[in-house]
C-alpha cells in the first residue's frame, strides 16, 4: 500500500451541505459544516464526502454575502453542481452549541464539524444526498469513485512535493534525506546530532568533539 492510501483507511462518511455552502467548503472558505443531529461515533480524524444537496438556496447566499453572514459572494444557481460529492475532507473537532472555542460566522450549530484538509475532487461524484441532518452511509458504487479522485489528489500531491524537495536538495549539493535522517542521526559518541542553521551540516554538540565550523562562519 501507497503512502497516498493511507488516508483512505479511515471512514468516510457522507455529509449534505446545501449550496451554495457545498461549494464554499470546496474552495475552503467554510471551515464547518453545521448539523442537527451529533454522530452517533467517534468521528474525529475520520474524512467526510461532502455532498451538494439537490437544491440551491438563494437565502443562503444572500445571508453569505451580507454584513451579518461571513461576506462572501457566492456562484449563482446553476454554476455549481447539484447532487454530487464535490469534495473529502478530514474531521477535525465536533462542536456542540453553545461553543466559544471555536468562532466563525460559519458556526451556526447546533453540531459543527469544523474541516481541515480538504480536497476538492476534480470532477464531482454524481450521489443521491442523504438526511440533511447528520452522517450518511456512503452508497458503495459512489464511495469507491470519491475515494479513486480523492487517492488520485492526495497522490499527486504527494509527488509534487516529493519532486520538489529533490530539487531542492541538489540545488544545495545534497542528496535527498531518508526518514531515518530527517528523524534522528547520531554522531560517534552516541549523542543526536543537530543541523547547522547557517551551512545545513550535521553536527554535534557534545563537549568532548570537534567543534563545528562552517563556510559561512569564516570572514574573508
């Protein structure tokens, strides 16, 4: 199994959000999605597929893009989808009204479940949407599109930055590091080594070694 799997072995849970609010956690602006009813499971670290339900609500976007609503100006009916997973996204904490940890004119309660990584899938997954009111059972045929577009992001992602951090490492004349080397690296007396600030080295800080010395360190 991928690294990009990984994710996928949690739970997935479908959630209905109305639209325009659907849309406004694709492009993370919402960083809730409001429910009446609070799961019945420990859903913390589990991942949503957030759902458009079958309707746009003009009262919705009209309280989003007013003074007392978060001001955001949201696409018309008829530019977003409608019955369709439109994005995977990870629980991160369940608020329960009245709640002051967490504010946002987003936050109407009664049950927030506040979002954190969120993948917005590039072609949403057609999907009959369920009770408007709490979490769903994701219908197998539709679970197993949304979790292919939603591997297929994750490991893209993943490999963007996999590239990039190479690059990066030759650009300085290294070779990219293993895990091992980003955790823990050990100098001959058993003490953990420390990068240099300055040149990136490892060194260490023991007092009976070598103290460190590095180019950038020397006056001309």
């Amino acid at each position: 199994m991928t690294s990009c799997d990984a994710p996928m072995r949690v739970p997935i849970y479908g959630v209905t959000a109305p639209q325009p609010w659907a849309w406004s956690i694709q492009v993370r602006n919402a960083p809730v999605l409001n429910l009446h009813q609070a799961p019945e499971e420990d859903v913390l670290g589990a991942y949503v597929a957030v759902c458009a339900a079958a309707e746009y609500v003009p009262e919705l976007a009209e309280w989003m893009a007013s003074w007392h609503g978060p001001g955001v100006a949201a696409p018309r009916a008829g530019e977003v989808p409608t019955s369709a997973v439109v994005a995977v996204a990870r629980v991160a904490a369940v608020s329960l009204w009245p709640d002051g940890e967490r504010q946002s004119r987003w936050y109407v309660g009664p049950v927030g479940l506040w979002l954190e990584d969120v993948v917005a899938l590039r072609e949403p997954v057609a999907c009959e949407p369920g009770p408007a009111d709490t979490l769903w059972e994701v219908p197998s045929q539709v679970l197993a599109r949304v979790r292919l577009g939603f591997g297929a992001l994750v490991g893209a992602d993943k490999a963007r930055w996999d590239a990039y951090e190479a690059r990066a490492a030759r650009a300085g004349g290294r070779e990219p590091e293993s895990l091992k080397d980003r955790v823990l690296r050990k100098c001959s007396c058993r003490r953990a080594m420390t990068k240099c600030s300055t040149c990136r080295a490892w060194r260490c800080t023991a007092p009976g070694c070598l103290p460190h010395s590095c180019a950038a360190g020397v006056s001309p």
